[in-house]
C-alpha cells in the first residue's frame, strides 16, 4: 500500500484531488477502470456532446482530458521515479482540449482508451518500489513526488466523475 503523500510532496492546487482519494490508492485506480467506464456508459452519444455553459467542455472533451491528464501524469511519475532531474513544463489543458478534436470520437473509443491507458499506467505503478515512490521532480515549477502523482491520477478521475455527476447530468 502507498502511503499518502504529505504536504509538502505536491502544489497545493491538487490537495483537492488527493483529498478524494480513499485509504488504498492502488485499489482505487484499480476500481477506476471499472467503474468510470460503467459511469460513462449511461450516457448517451447525444448527451456526451453536451456542455452545461458556453465555453465549457463537452462530456467527451472532459473524458478526453482526463487520457491526456493520465499520460502526463504517468510520464512524470516515470521520470522522476527514474531520477532525471530535467524540470518539466506545466501543459494548458484548454489548449490540449482546443486541439485534440474530441467531438468527433465516439463516447466509447474514449472510454475503450481509458481501460487501455489505465491498464497500461497500472502496470508502470506497480512497477515502483518505495524508493522511488519517494523520490521527487520539479513540474510546472514546483516540486512533486511520484508517490503524489500517484494520488494525483486517481484524484483527478474523482474530481471529473464528480463535476460530471454535478453539473452535466
């Protein structure tokens, strides 16, 4: 089991999303491939192009943020777990968003991509011993852990699920 990642591990702009995660992170993620792909599948493709406010994202816009969101993340953790000291740039969501053509992909190769990738991400988490769970990078400018992307990455699947739940549907 991880342990949660401290304070002083990750910005505080993703307390939000570490603050969701239950107490097995691991078993978390796990439970993702599952149950986000349930979750999605009560929409409809007609629903999935819908967005609750002008200059919102669309619900497959939203999903598609959450696959690049998780091969960002995943790269970071794979690089500083593997010690390269290279800083790493933030990215704009809303640019990647602009720019990836979302709209024009059905709800379920989104979430046909999603088990992929998180099966795929699943395997390099496992991978990580404690020492490098604990070891740390600069991104955006600011220090991070892998162990805090870790968190990171099933955080933000539950801030989206909830955002969805709340506002879109």
């Amino acid at each position: 089991m991880y342990l949660r990642p401290q304070a002083d591990e990750f910005p505080v702009f993703y307390k939000g999303y570490i603050d969701t995660v239950g107490d097995d992170v691991l078993v978390e993620l796990e439970s993702q491939i599952d149950s986000l792909p349930k979750f999605l599948s009560e929409i409809s493709e007609e629903k999935a192009c819908y967005a609750y406010a002008e200059g919102k994202w669309t619900i497959k816009e939203v999903v598609g943020h959450i696959l690049d969101t998780e091969r960002i993340m995943s790269y970071r953790a794979l690089r500083f777990a593997r010690q390269d000291a290279t800083a790493l740039p933030g990215f704009d969501e809303n640019d990647y968003v602009k720019y990836a053509h979302f709209a024009t992909r059905s709800l379920q190769s989104l979430v046909d991509e999603f088990i992929v990738l998180r099966k795929s991400t699943m395997y390099l988490l496992k991978s990580f011993n404690e020492e490098e769970l604990n070891r740390s990078g600069i991104s955006n400018d600011r220090p991070i852990s892998v162990r805090a992307l870790v968190y990171i990455l099933a955080g933000h699947v539950n801030h989206h699920q909830h955002i969805l739940k709340e506002r879109y549907l």
